[in-house]
C-alpha cells in the first residue's frame, strides 16, 4: 500500500537518507573528477617540466661539446705551433733551413720584380750592392770562421790536463757502470740509455719499498715523484730507440729539464718524513738523486761534444758555400760593369733574385746554425742544484 495516507513514516525517512547518500555520492564522483582532471593537469604540467628540463640539458650538453671540441682545437694548434717552433729551433735540417729562407728571399724577391717594386731602368745601383755583397762576405766569412777557430783552441790542452781529464771521464763511466752492474757503451746514445734505464730502475724501486712502511701521505708525495720520474725515463727511453746515434739527437732528448726541481722535491721529503722514512728508503732516495746528477752531467758533456762538432760544421759549411757565393758575385759584378752590353745586363730582371739569394747564402747558413747552437746553450745554461725557465720546457 505506497503512496497513499496511510504510508509509513519510517519508510520516507528511509528514502530521503538513500537521496541523501546518493547526493554526498555524485559530490564524491564530482570531487574524484575534479582530482582526476587535476591529475591530468598535474601529468600534463610534469611531463612539459621534464621536456624542457630535457631540451635545457641537451642545450648544456650541446654547449660542452662545443667547448670541448674548441679547447681540442686550441690544445691541438698549441701543440702544432710548439712542434713547428721545435723542428725550426732544434729538430730540423740546418742545410734545410738555410734552404727554405733562401727559397722564401728569392720568391719575395721575385714578386716584387715582377710587380715593378724594382725598376731596373739603370745598372749603375747593382753595382754599388753588389761590391758591398761581396765584401760584407769576406767580413762575415772570416770573422765567423775565426770565432770559431778560437773557440775550438779551448780544446787544446797540455798531455797534464788531458790525462787529468781523461781519468775524470773514466771515475765517471765506472761510477755509472758500478750501479748499472755491465759495462756501459762507448756511445754517447747506449750510454745515456743505460743512464736512464737505472734512474728508471731505482725510481721503481723506492715506490715498492714504500708500499706499507710508510703512511698513506708520504707513500702519495713519494709515488708522485717517482710516477714523474718514471714517465719522463720512458718517454726519453723511447725517443732514443728511435733516434740515430748522432750527439745532437742525444742531447736534444735531455733539453726539456736537468732535474733540479726534482731533485729539490726528493731532498724536501726527506727533510720532512725523514723521521718517518725507514734507512732503506732514505738511501735509496739518496741513490736516486745521484743517478739524476749523473744524467746532468752527462747531459753537460755531451753539450760540449756537440758545440765543437756543430761549430766546426759550421765552419766548413761556410767555407765551401762562401768561396763559389764570392766567385759568382764578383763574376756578376764584371758583368753589370762592362761597357758593351752582356747577357748579364740583357736578363738582369731574371738574374737579380737569383744574385741575391746567392748573395745571402753565408748568412742563411750562419743564421740556421747559430739559432740552434743558442737554443742549446740557453736551455743548458744552468747546472744542478739550479734551473731556469727556459730549461723547464
């Protein structure tokens, strides 16, 4: 009996509550709708944060790139330009050298005949430089050559200093050869790779005594040492297996130090831990700083072998290429003087580069030689315990 008067009070009470309930539920959908879209909100808003957290990132990683690759560029220039200067100062061909700025005056002049920098409308000028060629040669050529000769004079000694000198050089070689243990080779290139494979040796050896005697601080300053040490011995190691056994190719590979900062760095750790250090280590470490005294004084005798034979070269190239430079300037000279005309002054346009490239040869040879002889006197000037910059190259 529903819907009429007579209904029962409880049952409406009952059906209000279910309308009620079914409210509070469309207002709970309504409000998992409004959590859900702000959700979607939320994901759409974090997965845009991530994109473009993402592009910034590629962005910076781009720009790294970038900055890697030109520092790249700048250290592989860097290096390009220090191995040109190296080949021009030290490591290339003196008669090469000579050659190509020889080649590069005739080319300048060449040019600027060509493009009229150098009218030769009359011959009376080719004459005036052409007597001051050739006697600025005989000047060169003479002065040069007697330096030279006076330098070299040094050498000559009386049989008491020679054989003073001789047994100094033969206490040196035994002292080598006691702690190398074989007999060391007569040549300048053997010899100094015997030299470093013991400083090679004894460096390695103090970093195994090392390991477990001594604290982590010290084993760490006394590793880095002997690393450098170590590093710098194979690198020379490997430059003389593939060198030729002439004295300049040996020197050239002692040109970068003579050690001192290293030997100051082994004197300031046993100054410092030599409580610490056992006397094994303390001797070894002493051992160490003779061998590298060793390789400079070796590095110093060889320096002197090498100056007597780069000046005595330098002497006779001078003298086989100034003599025919001086015959053909004077026979040039003739030609440009002589009343009726000559094939001389008939191709002059052509003969003058070619006249003073010839001209110029003495003092291309004596240029090419004398920049390698300076570098390599400056940057062996100091002798342990001392160094300059030029020689921490």
């Amino acid at each position: 009996m529903s819907g009429g008067p007579g209904s029962d009070p409880t049952s409406e009470e009952a059906a209000d509550e279910e309308s009620g309930v079914g409210g509070e539920g469309s207002e709970s959908g309504g409000e998992k709708s409004g959590v859900g879209g702000a959700s979607a909100v939320e994901d759409q808003s974090g997965a845009s944060s991530v994109k473009d957290g993402l592009a910034v990132e590629s962005g910076q990683s781009s720009d790294d790139g970038d900055h890697e690759e030109s520092a790249s560029q700048m250290a592989d220039l860097s290096e390009k330009t220090t191995d040109l200067r190296e080949w021009f100062l030290l490591d290339g061909n003196r008669l090469g050298i000579a050659a190509i700025l020889l080649v590069a005056l005739v080319g300048l002049l060449g040019v600027a005949e060509r493009v009229g920098w150098i009218p030769m409308a009359d011959s009376q000028p080719m004459f005036y430089v052409l007597s001051s060629l050739i006697s600025g040669n005989l000047t060169l050529i003479t002065v040069v050559v007697s330096i030279n000769q006076l330098l070299l004079s040094r050498e000559m000694s009386s049989p008491g200093e020679l054989e003073s000198q001789i047994q100094n050089v033969i206490e040196y070689r035994e002292d080598v050869e006691g702690h190398a243990g074989e007999i060391a080779p007569v040549k300048p290139l053997g010899f100094l790779e015997l030299l470093f494979s013991n400083t090679r040796q004894e460096a390695q050896r103090i970093g195994g005594m090392t390991f477990g005697a001594v604290g982590e601080e010290i084993r760490g300053e006394v590793d880095d040492t002997v690393e450098a040490l170590t590093e710098h011995a194979d690198h020379v190691e490997e430059i003389l297996d593939a060198s030729d056994a002439n004295t300049f190719r040996v020197l050239s590979v002692t040109l970068t130090t003579n050690y001192a900062q290293q030997i100051n760095e082994i004197r300031r750790i046993r100054a410092i831990h030599g409580e610490e250090l056992p006397e094994t280590v303390m001797d070894a470490l002493d051992n160490l700083i003779e061998h590298l005294q060793k390789v400079d004084i070796a590095r110093q005798y060889f320096k002197s072998l090498y100056l007597q034979e780069e000046l005595s070269s330098l002497s006779r190239v001078l003298l086989y290429a100034g003599f025919p430079a001086e015959a053909f300037l004077v026979l040039m000279l003739l030609g440009f003087t002589a009343e009726e005309p000559t094939a001389v002054t008939q191709h002059s346009s052509l003969l003058i580069p070619v006249i003073v490239g010839i001209a110029f040869t003495p003092l291309a040879l004596l240029f090419a030689f004398i920049v390698r002889i300076a570098t390599v006197t400056e940057r062996t000037a100091a002798t342990i315990p001392f160094t300059t910059p030029k020689q921490e190259q």
